[in-house]
C-alpha cells in the first residue's frame, strides 16, 4: 500500500518539532517523565506511518495507519497536559497542537478512505 506522502513528510517534520520540544522542555524545565511520554507518542505516528507504507497488505495498511492516528491522539493529550501544567508556552502549545490536529485529522481521512474502499 502506498500512503499519500503528505502524511510521510508531515509526520516526520511533526517528529521533529516534538524531538526540540523535548530537549527544550528537559532542559529548560528539568521536567522529563511528561516530556518523555510525548516523545514516543509523538515520534511513534510517522514510524507507523513509515510501516504502514511498506505493509504486506491493505489491512496491514490500515491497522498501522490506525494505530499511527491512536499516537496521534495520545500526543494531542501530552500536548494540552503539558500546556495546562505550564511546562508549555501558549504559543508553543497553539503552534504544536495545529500541526498535531493536522496529522489527526489526516489519518481519520486516509482511515476512513480506506475502510470505505474494502
């Protein structure tokens, strides 16, 4: 299956956003468990995305692309965490967030075009 590269480019730049947002927060901060859990929801969607283009199969497709939109989800709540214990700027947050609920609402797509062409 071959994935719109869109979402390829976009969730590896998102990926690097959130590896600076990282080492920013941890060494501003000091903080680095909350920072920690953003770090591998936030990189883990485009190494789903990545497998999910390589998949065997339309299914295997789907299954990585919906787990890619599940670390997508739980990133958008890292985000909003970490924004509402101050660990995060509101422009930081506002900046970050946009392009999480981009990649969101990107996969939802792709999902949803898929699950309609079984």
């Amino acid at each position: 299956m071959k994935a719109d590269n869109t979402i390829k480019d976009k969730s590896l730049d998102f990926a690097i956003r959130i590896v600076r947002l990282y080492k920013h927060i941890s060494e501003t901060n000091n903080e680095y468990i909350l920072s920690k859990q953003l770090l591998k929801s936030g990189t883990s969607i485009g190494a789903n995305v990545r497998e999910a283009i390589g998949g065997q199969s339309k299914e295997n497709f789907i299954a990585k692309m919906h787990i890619a939109l599940k670390e997508a989800y739980e990133t958008e709540y890292w985000l909003e965490l970490l924004y509402s214990t101050d660990y995060l700027a509101e422009n930081e947050f506002k900046s970050i967030f946009t392009n999480c609920r981009e990649l969101t609402n990107i996969l939802a797509s792709i999902l949803k075009t898929m699950k309609e062409t079984k």
